[in-house]
C-alpha cells in the first residue's frame, strides 16, 4: 500500500513572519528616527531662541550707555551673549546706514567725537575742512522724487569742541544754515528749493556701492557758511539731512572733495555686534544695529514762534 504525501507550508509561514517584522521594524525605526528628528529640530530651534534673545538682551545692554559699551554676561549659566564694537569711519564718503522716511532726519558730522562721546579736534582726531560737498538720495525704484533739505550746524567760536575738559564745553554759540533742493521742477514755484540734479551716481561705503538718482553739489561753503572752511579754521559741527515728499522710506549718502586730513569725515557712530550663544556654543545667532552719535530730537529743528510764546 502506498503512502500520501503531506506538503508543508510552514516554510512560506516563516517567510511571511519576517516579511511582516521587517516591514514592521522598518516602520517602527521610521517613528522613532522622525521622533528623534523633530525632538532635535525642536531642541535646536528652542536653543536658537534663547541665543536670539541673549544677543538681543547684549544689543539692549551696551546701548543703555550714552556711548555703547562692549559688554558681555549670561542670561542663564547655559545662554551668553558677547557684545563687540566698531567705529563706523566714513573717510571721504559715506552712505547713512539706515532709511528715512518722508519728514525724518539723519546726521552727519563733521567732528570727531572721544570715547566718552565728547567733541573734540584733538590732535590726530578728525575733523572736516572741505569747502565742496555732495549729498545724494533717492534709492526707490518707484516714480516718487522726494526732495532733500540739509542744514549745517556750525561753531563760528569753536567753543563746543575746541576745550581743556568736559567743564569748557560751550553750545551756546551754534548757527545753523539750510539749504533746500528738490528733482522735481514742477514743485520749485511752491516750495522755492532749488533744482537738483537728476542721473545715476554710485556712491561706494565698505563692501557696498549704492546708486541714487539725485544728487546736489554744496560748493564755496567757505563763503556760503561766514567763512569757517579753511585750512587754518574749522566749524563745521554737523549736518542734519531731512527728506520730504517720499512715500516710501529712501537713503542718501554723502562724498567730500579732497583726500587730505582736513577733507575726510571723521567716524559716524558705532556698529554694534551682538553674538548669542547657547548649548554650550553650539547654537548661535548674532544681532547688529547701527548707533548714530547723541544729538538733539529732530522736533527741535524746527519750531513755531508766536506774539504769545511758544505754539505746539
């Protein structure tokens, strides 16, 4: 008698198991492998903040001092921030490094100032002699044409910067001398400024070149300022530059006739660099800002007299 042969599957059981484990591991890996991903993601982004925050919290610190300080400290004992400063030297141009809307003012100044912020003409300090001048604006690819006003602040004395200490200092004595120009031809009966020139003129500051569309040329300011640009006197403190007509906020620069001593513009402010860094310096982000000089509020620029007194 012959026996039945029996065929077994148990082979293609098998099979199947580990198929079915290995997809399962595969899936499994996959969650934890993404788990893992956005738990770092979400560490990183979380130590970022907190080093964001710390170069902020070091930006804030330096500038609570009347001239910035290079500061540094800790927000916590795993978040620290560094604060570094730069002199902005201009030398015989310069481009303001922040944009003006219309009405508001930047600063440029033709003195230099110590390390306490004080003005000085030291010796080996600079301080403007040029006689010629130019001031550019207009960056906007729009069709505004915003006019400029610069008015020059001067020390016919010298008082306010030539000293023997911080007592000695004597604002008392400061004029002022405005000029105003305007590109656009069909506002000069209304405002009475005088025409600027219209054209394409780069003006290069550091790394960076910028092209603007107007441009005016303040010569003889020799003459035109009672005679205080020489080579053997100097009162030019500062100019305040004042856009108006823009819709959108715009820039300028200024450039300076010569290359001697006398004909270059002394630092404009400082460039504060702040680095945060968390994680055990792992994580870092860095924060820069721009710091002008003290000077007086813009509102005291201009005022409105009456019979009765000062209007507001």
């Amino acid at each position: 008698m012959r026996m039945r042969e029996v065929k077994s599957n148990s082979g293609q059981a098998l099979l199947l198991v580990l198929l079915t484990m290995a997809v399962a591991i595969v899936v499994v890996l996959s969650v934890v492998s993404k788990s893992v991903t956005d738990v770092t993601i979400t560490s990183t982004e979380e130590e970022s903040l907190k080093a964001f925050s710390a170069a902020e919290a070091g930006i804030e610190e330096s500038l609570l001092n009347v001239v910035p300080q290079a500061v540094s400290g800790s927000v916590d004992s795993s978040v620290n921030y560094n604060v570094v400063l730069t002199q902005e030297t201009a030398g015989s141009s310069f481009n303001y490094p922040e944009q003006l809307g219309s009405g508001d003012t930047g600063t440029i100044w033709f003195v230099s100032h110590d390390s306490n912020g004080v003005l000085t003409c030291a010796s080996g300090m600079i301080c403007t002699r040029t006689n010629n001048m130019y001031l550019y604006w207009g960056t906007s690819s729009g069709q505004q044409k915003p006019a400029v006003e610069i008015t020059f602040f001067y020390d016919p004395n010298r008082r306010s910067f030539l000293h023997s200490g911080n007592s000695s200092i004597n604002y008392s004595g400061l004029q002022a001398r405005t000029f105003a120009f305007d590109p656009d031809s069909t506002r000069l009966g209304q405002n009475g400024f005088a025409l600027a020139e219209t054209g394409s003129y780069p003006v290069s500051y550091g790394q960076t070149t910028v092209n603007y569309k107007y441009r005016i040329g303040i010569v003889n300011l020799n003459s035109n300022i009672n005679g205080c640009v020489n080579s053997n006197n100097n009162c030019l403190v500062l100019a305040k530059v004042r856009l108006l007509y823009n819709d959108l906020p715009e820039g300028f620069g200024v450039s300076i006739q010569g290359g001697g001593a006398g004909e270059q513009l002394p630092a404009q402010g400082y460039k504060v660099s702040s680095t945060g860094s968390a994680a055990g310096g792992s994580v870092t982000r860095k924060v820069e800002v721009f710091q002008g000089y003290p000077e007086p509020p813009s509102i005291f620029d201009s005022v409105l007299f009456s019979l009765r007194g000062l209007e507001r």
